[in-house]
C-alpha cells in the first residue's frame, strides 16, 4: 500500500467546481472561493455570539468547520438547490453526502482521521457550530445573489427572495448584527470602500 494520500488533492480540486450551475452567472464563483467565504462569515458570526452577544463559542472552530462544509463537493460536484433540497432528493443527498464524507476520511492517514472527522462529518458537529456555518452559507448566497443583481444580471432576482426568505425565517442576532454593521458596505464600489462612505 502505498504511503500518498491524494485527500488534499482533492480539496485542491474544488476550485474547478463552478457553482450556480444552471444559472448564467456575470462573475464565476467556484466551492474554493464559497468555502472561504463561507469560513470568513461563519467566524465573523462566532465572533458576535461571543464578544457582542456574550456567549461562549470558538470562531476558529467554527471557521474550521466552514472551510470543509462542502469539501464532499470535490467527489459529488455541486448539487444544484432545485435537486439537492427537493423533496424527492432531501434525504438521498444528505446521505450520499455522508457516505462521500467517510470515503474522503478514509483517503487520510490514520493519525490524522480524527482531526478532520471533526471538521468534515457534519454529523459531528455541536449544534451551535452547524448553526452558525449554515447561517453563514446562506448569508454568502444571498450576497453573492445581490452582487449579480448590481451587475445588472436579472437571473438572480428570483434566488435572491428566496435565500433572503429563508434568512428572516432563520434570523439569528449574529446575522441581524453582520447585517446592520457589515451589510450595507457591500453594496459600495471599490472608490466608496476606499473613502469609508
């Protein structure tokens, strides 16, 4: 057997998986570019729990959680919302999703398994932490859904409501703080964030 494992060449691979598949997107966006994303939101969320709000949680973590929320997507390739939450495919998914998870874990060396159990098996992770990476995911839809529609791209408008939708069904205070401190800023142009406006 050989002593190579080609786990983190798969990761690598996420930033050739495109996301928004069935839509026409004005700016490609790729699973390495939305993990990120998705690790910075979710720490920056873990940070007003803990800081602003006062309860006890560690961002980097959460953030490490984040990072590997879609790292399935390297083998599955990105499930389109349509399919991936449809009743029919809901459960199918979540279990294939499983499945692929405990394959990649299997590519580690032994050593190593546990510490990336941790951040790879989402049914390993305390309630809090899957709280706030979904809350994250779906804050990093949503802006990435209205940066679309600043570039005049109109396919987006319908998923725009819709993830906005589920946000204020799933309100949280970290959420309701990013937004009212963070959000607006995004909507600036590169000039405007340089003049602090």
């Amino acid at each position: 057997m050989s002593n190579t494992s080609p786990f983190y060449a798969h990761l690598a691979r996420l930033r050739f998986i495109k996301r928004w598949g069935l839509m026409r997107n004005a700016v490609e966006e790729d699973v390495a570019q939305h993990s990120w994303e998705v690790a910075v939101l979710a720490h920056a969320l873990a940070v007003i729990r803990r800081d602003v709000l006062g309860v006890p949680v560690d961002p980097n973590a959460v953030a490490a959680r984040a990072l590997f929320h879609d790292a399935t997507e390297a083998i599955t390739g990105d499930l389109p919302t349509p399919v991936k939450y449809s009743p029919a495919m809901r459960q199918a998914t979540s279990h294939l999703e499983h499945e692929v998870s405990q394959e990649m874990l299997a590519l580690l060396p032994a050593a190593i398994q546990p510490a990336l159990r941790e951040v790879l098996d989402h049914e390993q992770w305390p309630a809090d932490h899957a709280q706030l990476v979904k809350a994250a995911d779906r804050l990093a839809a949503w802006l990435k859904c209205r940066a679309e529609l600043r570039y005049g791209n109109t396919e987006f408008e319908q998923a725009a409501q819709q993830i906005k939708g589920k946000i204020d069904q799933h309100m949280i205070p970290e959420v309701r703080y990013f937004l009212d401190h963070f959000g607006p800023a995004f909507e600036l142009t590169l000039d405007s964030l340089m003049r602090g406006d």
